[in-house]
C-alpha cells in the first residue's frame, strides 16, 4: 500500500440510504447485514481510501486520542485479517517508509488467508494452538511496543456463549502482552459490552498503570463490541522486585 497524506479517521461523509429486498435464497438477517454495509459511511470510506476493512478508523480513533502508535514502534497484531489495523500500524510506526531508528515493524497475526502488505509481516495462524505464541515471539526477535488484538470467534447468538469465547481470547493475548512488551508498552483488545471479567481486569492492573475500556465512535453504536486499553506496562524487573 502507498503511503497517504491523510488521515483514517477524518470526517466521514453521509452517503443516501439504500434499500435492499429480500432475495428468495437470500435469508432476511443476511439482507439486514447487507443493508447495514450499503449504508455504512465507514464501509464507503474504507473503500475509498483503500483500507482492507472498516475498522482502520477504530484504530485510528483510538490512537489519535491515546497516542501508541509512534515511528519506529513494533506491534504485533493479533488477529489481524484482512489487515485494515495492520495497514494503520504500517502507516504510523513508519514500516514501510522509516529510515534507521524510526523505521517501525508490524506483525500481523490470524487463522485466516491474509494477502501481503507491504511494511508488514504475515504469519497465518492459530494463535490458540500449542506453540502458536512461541512462533510468533521467534519472529519478533525481541520486545514489543504495542500488542493489539481484534480477536473474535464466531458468534453463537448466545450472549453468555459469545462472551465466554472472546474473553479466553483476550486473556490469551493479554498473557502474550506481558511476555513481550517493553516497559511503558501498550495493549489494546476487543471485549464486549460489560467490559473485562474482574480477573483479567485485575491482571492487567498488576502489568500497567493505567487501564481503561473505551468505544470508538467507528464502532457500530447497535454493536457489544469495546475495546479495553492498557498503557503504560510495567517492566519485568519492576514486577519482581
């Protein structure tokens, strides 16, 4: 991707609302779902500016307003397809375009196929597999800045079942964050509505100095999805001590 002058999340324009019928082999939440992508000015700006997905402007929401992704950072992101943060990473850490010391790296992480980017490495991956967490702090080589995870299984419709799953995958990539960040190190992952079980929450209050859960305004309004934030990792030999 080349690099652009601008901004992902800049102000997002209104486009005319469009209706969709029900199609016979086409079930009605499929036809809601679609609707909802027609008529999403994220979707329409992603495309326009050429980012892989919509949630380029989460990121970028969260990052204007919280400053992590600096030049030269190295982020590992979990759970990366299509690569919409990825491409943000690139673009911020300075990946692709850095020279010397500013020149960040991003590793993007997921079980599924991801097309290559350019500025970032792509590890196709279960990150949940025995060893998966070893792979990736082989190709790391060292610490990380910033560890993102949007990490999210497939809804069941059971809210308690959903809420079970995407939990155990921020707790693996909250264990994962502790292991490689450097000190004063961010992380950053998807929960949902009713934010971080009290344990996790705790665990990560004992690794950072500050923590908080927040909602991009790119985030669907109607979506349980949040994001929970963790700044400011405290080093290693802190924790020992």
């Amino acid at each position: 991707m080349t690099e652009k002058k601008k901004s992902a999340s800049g102000p997002i324009g209104r486009t005319l609302k469009v209706r969709v019928k029900t199609a016979k082999k086409r079930s009605l939440s499929s036809t809601l779902w679609l609707e909802r992508q027609l008529n999403d000015p994220y979707v329409h700006a992603a495309k326009r500016e050429g980012y892989r997905s919509r949630a380029a402007y989460k990121l970028s929401e969260l990052d204007d307003k919280f400053h992590f992704l600096k030049p030269g950072a190295r982020v590992v992101d979990l759970g990366a397809a299509p690569g919409g943060w990825c491409q943000i990473a690139v673009e911020r850490v300075k990946s692709l375009h850095g020279r010397g010391e500013r020149q960040g790296r991003v590793i993007g992480v997921d079980i599924l196929d991801m097309e290559p980017m350019p500025g970032a490495t792509i590890m196709k991956l279960d990150f949940l597999s025995d060893g998966a967490d070893e792979k990736v702090k082989e190709v790391l080589g060292g610490e990380a800045d910033v560890v993102l995870s949007d990490m999210a299984a497939h809804a069941t419709g059971h809210r308690q079942t959903d809420h079970l799953k995407i939990m155990a995958l921020c707790e693996a990539a909250a264990q994962f964050a502790t292991e490689v960040l450097s000190e004063n190190g961010t992380f950053c992952a998807k929960v949902l509505r009713g934010g971080t079980e009290n344990d996790l929450l705790n665990f990560l209050k004992q690794h950072f100095h500050t923590v908080r859960h927040v909602k991009p305004k790119a985030s669907r309004a109607d979506s349980a999805e949040m994001y929970v934030l963790a700044q400011g990792f405290r080093s290693r030999s802190e924790e020992s001590a």
